[in-house]
C-alpha cells in the first residue's frame, strides 16, 4: 500500500508510522510527505528516513480549490493510494474528499462525536470529562465526522492539565494509528455507510 501522509506540524504521528513501516509492522510505503508550513518538524523527519517531501503552502493559493488541486497532482504523481491526515491542520475542500472517496483518513486526540475541532484535547479536559481518548476516522465531507475505525480511551482526572493528558492521549494515538493502517494494508477493514468492521477484530 502506498500511503501519503499530510501533516503540518511536530509529525509524532508520522514518526509512529515511519517506526511501523521500518520495524516490519506495517506492510505500506510511505511515498510522500506533503506539508503546508516550510516549517513543520515532519519535514525533518521524513528526510531523516528518507522519505520524499513536498511542500505546498496553503497561503500561496487564492482558494481552498487550488491549494487542493496543487496537493492531489503532488499526490497522484506520487501515487498515493491512501492519504493519512497527521495533525494536518486545513480543511479540505469536497473535491478534494470526492478525488479520494474513502481513502482518507484521520487521527483526532478525543472520542468523537465529542470534541471536534482543533482544540480537542484542551475542551474535553476545560469540559471536565474523566476519560478522554482519540480517534481514528474516514474523513467524510465535514470536519471530524466519518465513520470511526477504532478508538482508545485514556482515563484522565480534572486535576490534570490538557498537556498532561495530551501527552497520554498522544501515546495511545502512536499506537492505534499505525495498527489501523496495517489492518487496511491488509485489506481487513470495510466501510458500510458509516459503519466499519475490522475482520478478525471485534471491531
Ligand atoms: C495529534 O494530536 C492528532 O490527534 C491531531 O493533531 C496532532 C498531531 O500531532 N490531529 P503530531 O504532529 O502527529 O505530533
């Protein structure tokens, strides 16, 4: 399977799927990294195994269309069959979404449907909630809403602070994210309306 991963920031994410493919538990290429920021530790990372970059600034596009048209030639030409969002932090256009209808998918540090948005982790602990957790999803025409894959559940306690629970949450998402990807590297995982089974998983 040839997977690309978008991120634009730190990539502990990317790191996590670097370190499956390289260790042999994740039977997937990675042929690309694109990013939106020059700045994005990802970069660094990709480089560091290897892996081919590309970098397409959001702010160089008049609209959400051509910056998603710029990122689906990058990703065709590298042949990307699967896009992995890693803390990719744009909205994508529904052509975008149309362009790669169910072969995109999405990592959020909290258990939907609660939490969506960019601040997942600082709501679900500002709301007082005792067990926070992450997400992994198809991603689906609006923001953090398609079928969910799998979930781990973190306990947490109100005396924490949302570094401290993010770092525990970010943790799990090491773990689950590159477990879901070789499931659909093994072709396990089907999508039926909104609901997915994992063959074999319970899930
Ligand atoms: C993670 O918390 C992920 O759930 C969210 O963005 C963050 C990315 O972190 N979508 P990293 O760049 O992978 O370290």
């Amino acid at each position: 399977l040839q997977i690309a991963v978008l991120a634009s920031g730190s990539g502990s994410n990317l790191q996590s799927i670097i370190d499956a493919v390289e260790r042999g538990a994740l039977e997937a290429e990675i042929c690309l990294v694109l990013c939106n920021r020059t700045d994005a530790y990802a970069l660094e990372r990709a480089r560091k195994a290897g892996i081919p970059t590309a970098t397409i600034l959001h702010t160089e596009f008049e609209t959400r269309e051509a910056f998603d048209t710029a990122m689906i030639a990058a990703l065709n030409a590298a042949g990307a069959e699967l896009i992995v969002l890693a803390g990719f932090m744009r909205l994508l256009t529904p052509m975008f979404i149309q362009t790669f209808a169910g072969r995109i998918i999405n990592i959020h540090p909290a258990l939907l449907p609660s939490f969506k948005g960019a601040h997942g982790i600082a709501d679900a602990v500002d709301y007082g909630v005792k067990l926070a957790g992450c997400t992994v999803h198809f991603v689906d025409e609006c923001m953090d809403n398609g079928a969910i894959i799998a979930q781990a559940v973190v306990p947490c306690s109100t005396a924490e602070s949302a570094d401290v629970v993010q770092k525990r949450v970010l943790a799990f998402e090491h773990r689950i994210y590159p477990q879901v990807l070789q499931w659909i590297a093994t072709k396990r995982v089907t999508l039926t309306g909104r609901k997915v089974t994992v063959q074999d998983t319970g899930l």
